[in-house]
C-alpha cells in the first residue's frame, strides 16, 4: 500500500468536522490496509510511531528536519524557517519547500507504507547523538521521493504534531464499525493493552481473538481510580466491605518485572524508568516473583519528613542529573495493588485477594513498602485511621470495596479518596474574564487578591472550575457594578466581595505578587457578611504555609 493513500485519507478527515463522517471514513480504510501494516497504520492516523510506553522514539527534532530538507531542496535552512514562520505550521512550510523543489526536479518515486515502516525502525535504533548523521541520511532519502503534501504530513507525524482529529474514541467507533465487533468490547480490550494497532488488527480477525488479549507485562494498563468520597459516613454508604488505606501524595506508578528486566510507567503510561534508578534497583531485590505487575505510589521525603507533591514532580521531570537530585529529594515507594503474576492476570480477582497475593510477592524494605491499611466498618476507627494518616504528612485515606475487582481506567465508586483540605481562606475578587460558550454570561476565571499589611490586594490565585450555576450567576451580579475596566474578555474589578476559598495545598509560586499559589482552588460561597477589609491577610497565609510544612 502506498503512502499517498493514507495521506488522501488524511486530507478526507480533515476535511469534516463531523465525528461520524470520521468514523466512517477510518472504518473504510481499515477494511482495505492490509494486515501486516495495519498496526502502524492505525498508529500514524492517532498521531504516533510508536505507542509512547514503548521505548523506541524517533528522537527528531525540528532544527534536524530543516536541515534535511534544506540539503535536498537545495533551499537555505533560513529561508525553510520563513517558509515554516510564514504558513504558521511546520508541515505547510515544509509542504512549500519541497513544492519549490519539485518544480525544477520531478522523481516519480512513490513511498510505500512498509518502506516506511521499516525506515521509522532505523530512525528509531539510532539513539545518541553521534547518530545525527544516519538519521540525516535515512530522512533525506524518504524525503527526496515525497512528494509535497506527502512530506507536509510525514513532517506532521515526525514532530508529533499530526492533528487530524482522528482522537482514540473515533477510532475505536471505527474499528467496532469495521469488524461489527461491539464497542464496550474493543473498549475493554484497549484498557488492557493501550495499543490501537493491536486492537485493530485483532478485531479484524474476530471476537474471539480479540478477548484473547489480556494483561501483558511489559506493555502498561490504564490504572483505576478514585471517586471523591466526601465524607467517611457517605463513603461507608457505598461500599458494604470498606478496606482504607493511606492516601499517600505523591505519584501513581506501575511496575512490570520480567525476570531481570523492570520498567516504571507513569499514570500517563510513559515509560519513566530512567527517572527512578534508586527506586529500580531496590525493586531488583523486593520483587519476589519472576514475573508481575504491581502498582503504587512513590512519595518524596525532604529532610526525613515526606515532601509536598511539586517535589515528586521534579523527579520525575528530570531527565538528567539524576543522581544528583536523587540525593536531594529521596523517594519511597508504597505498593497497594497487584495486577499480574506470571502469565495470570489477576484483575478480575477480588482486591481482597490482590492484596494477598502483593503480601507475599514483597519483600519490604526501607524503601519499598506496602501500602498501609485497615480493615474496619466503624467509621470511629476509621477516622481514628484518617487522623493518623494526616498527622503522618499523608493526603488523608483512600477507602476501597475490599470485594471489588480492579477496572483498568475506571474512576468508579469501588475506590473512595477521602482528602485533607487545609483550612479555606477569605479571598477578594480582583478581577475576571467573561466566560465562553455557555458560560458566556458569566464572568468566570476570578482572579483572587490577598490583602498586604498595606491595604494592597496582591494575586494569589485563579478559580474557573468547582462553581455551581447559581453561585456563577449571584458572583456575576455582584460584580459587575464594580467593573473598573474592561480590555477585551479580561475585567479589573474594585475589591469589594469576599469569597471563601478551599484548596488543597499552598505553594510558594512567583507567578502571582503575593508569592503564593493555591493548589486546586474551589470558591466555596461569597463571604457576604465580610467587606474586603475583613478578608484573609498575607501574614495568614504564611502561617498557613509554614503549618502544612511541618505535617509534612
Ligand atoms: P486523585 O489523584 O486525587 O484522583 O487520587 C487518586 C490517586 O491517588 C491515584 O491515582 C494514586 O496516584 C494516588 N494514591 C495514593 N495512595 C493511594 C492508594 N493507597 N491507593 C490508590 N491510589 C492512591
């Protein structure tokens, strides 16, 4: 098959912004793309080479890719950067370039898929740096034989930038239309594998071999997740077999070990192995099995106390110096459940039994622990559970249906998080954007001030999210008459209405004056009672600031 033809394709999906139309269009396609390329395939229409929990990536970037195709066409790297500047998409630009170029020379050379295939494979073997040269050679070669729209879409895909609106629902919608498999099916089969190219092509060949796929270590499933629970009196409401453990804060991972081999993916499912080379080889000795998937959370410590959140971030961010900071911000990591042992998935076992099986498949460490958990329906014990988890620097508990199954991306009511919130601050309402779309009438997105000792009302923080209707409408009439000047969308409003502000962390943060940022601020009600004179101070927040430290 040819390239050109999954490029019409390309063009046909953009071309309609009818999600239907989309779906039809892939569906027609997956019929015709021959089996042995229609894992790759599906794979350039969502936008990728290679799944991201994969390893391989190509590794180009856009300063590499200008200088390929200056080289073929002749056109100095500048000018190429004009054309990108001047179309305001690398792939247009490049589109351009190689127009420019084919008028003088024409080669009718025409790319098949598997040619590429395979050259994406080369790509991707070459790692380092010392590698540009191959890579220049590999890319100039494909590039020569493109024509222009091919080499704007092959430039797309190369930088991921590939945006045709073929997002993972559609095709999904696609791939059940195509082999009248039902959707929950190829649903559930994708949750499991995170691979659309393999779901594609095992749909093909049928249901049956479709519920073949099942856990595989090695290749990450989307974790299960938590719904607020509210209170622990709601909580117990839902679930009739509670199981709490401690909601450490921190960030969800998933270990697969294959014999000598561990990779770490992340919640997004990136493979983030080399981020966590402490955490690695402690897992080398703690793993019992030769074979597993387990999950859990790695928390930081600061000066032996656990660390807020933003320091798990930075480990796991960095992808140089490691060690360094692996020194600064040490982690441990706090396994709570267990989804696969040798070739058994053990997802459709009860989180009872799970657990069992992580007790024994551990051998827990300084570093590496299980999780800490209670099994108990009173809820005076389990508060009792709750204090201690807050007083040990955690984020609160997590309560669970003891009896449920593990659903692979689900964010149900089988997992309750019941979370600390620190105390709510009387924030003053500054300025706002008007809202869009349904929240046109609005002013939505309030900017929030934090009075100085002065009498000056310096950011803090912006809220959109967490508002009913109601309290949009009421906080709308009450600013308005205090509109100060409108630029656009963006209002100055005169400090007068005091809203009650929950969050869920302070943070030091040079983006607002005050020097502060809240972590997922929610307005709570307007503080009628109070003018802006009564409202929270500065100095109210550092006490905040320095409280939450030290539970930390
Ligand atoms: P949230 O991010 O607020 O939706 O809470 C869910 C997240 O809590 C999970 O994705 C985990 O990263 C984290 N977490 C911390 N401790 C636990 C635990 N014991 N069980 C499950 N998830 C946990």
């Amino acid at each position: 098959m040819l390239y050109k033809e999954l490029v019409d394709v390309y063009e046909k999906l953009t071309s309609t912004n009818s999600k239907l139309e989309k779906r039809d269009i892939l569906s027609d396609f997956f019929l015709v793309v021959p089996d042995e390329i229609l894992p790759f395939v599906t794979g350039l229409l969502a936008g990728y080479v290679f799944p991201k929990w994969t390893e391989k990536e190509l590794g180009i970037g856009p300063k590499l890719l200008l200088k390929v195709i200056s080289k073929i066409t002749g056109i100095t790297e500048e000018k190429v950067e004009k054309f990108v500047y001047s179309s305001g998409d690398f792939g247009e630009g490049i589109e351009k370039a190689i127009e420019q170029k084919k008028q003088q020379t024409f080669f009718d050379i025409k790319i098949e898929i598997t040619y590429l295939m395979d050259l994406f494979e080369k790509v991707s073997a070459y790692g380092g740096k010392g590698s540009q040269d191959k890579k220049i050679k590999y890319l100039s070669e494909l590039f020569s034989a493109a024509s222009p729209i091919e080499a704007r879409y092959l430039s797309k895909t190369i930088l991921e930038q590939m945006r045709t609106g073929a997002a993972e629902g559609i095709i999904i919608d696609a791939i059940s239309k195509f082999s009248g498999i039902p959707k929950k099916e190829v649903e559930k089969a994708y949750l499991l594998t995170n691979d659309l190219g393999l779901i594609a092509l095992y749909s093909k060949k049928g249901i049956e071999e479709l519920s073949k796929l099942n856990v595989t270590v090695g290749r990450p499933l989307k974790p299960m997740l938590a719904q607020i629970g509210g209170s622990i009196e709601l909580a117990l409401k839902d679930i009739d077999e509670p199981e709490m453990e401690v909601k450490y804060d921190g960030a969800r991972i998933q270990v697969h070990k294959s014999g000598d081999t561990i990779k770490i993916f992340s919640r997004r499912l990136e493979n983030i192995t080399d981020a966590l080379p402490e955490v690695l080889s402690e897992l080398k000795q703690t793993l019992i099995p030769e074979t597993i998937i387990c999950e859990g959370e790695v928390v930081a410590y600061k000066d032996g106390k656990i660390a807020p959140f933003q320091y798990v971030l930075r480990r796991l961010r960095r992808k140089y110096q490691i060690s360094e900071l692996s020194e600064k911000i040490p982690l441990k990591l706090f396994l709570f459940d267990c989804l696969l042992i040798g070739k058994r998935s053990l997802i459709d076992l009860t989180l009872k039994e799970r657990r069992d099986i992580l007790v024994s498949s551990i051998k827990e460490s300084e570093l590496v622990k299980i999780a800490e958990n209670k099994i108990s329906k009173d809820p005076l014990e389990i508060k009792d559970f709750y204090n201690k988890s807050i007083n040990d620097g955690h984020e609160g508990i997590m309560i669970k249906d003891y009896l449920s199954q593990y659903q692979p991306g689900a964010r149900g009511k089988k997992w309750l998080k019941i979370k600390r919130t620190l105390e709510t601050l009387d924030l003053v309402i500054i300025g706002a954007e008007w809202g869009e779309g349904r929240r046109k009438k609005w002013l939505s997105s309030l900017l929030l001030g934090i009075r100085d000792e002065e009498g000056k009302f310096l950011t803090i923080g912006k809220v959109a999210t967490g508002l009913s209707d109601e309290l949009f409408t009421e906080i709308t009439e009450q600013l308005t008459p205090l509109i100060l000047e409108e630029k656009g969308k963006t209002v100055t409003i005169v400090p007068k209405i005091v809203v009650e502000v929950l969050y869920d962390e302070m943070q030091h943060s040079p983006k607002y004056e005050s020097g502060f940022a809240l972590r997922f601020p929610r307005v709570l009600r307007i503080r009628d009672d109070k003018d802006a004179y009564d409202s929270d101070t500065i100095s109210r927040a550092f006490e905040i600031y320095e409280a939450q430290e030290k539970t930390f």
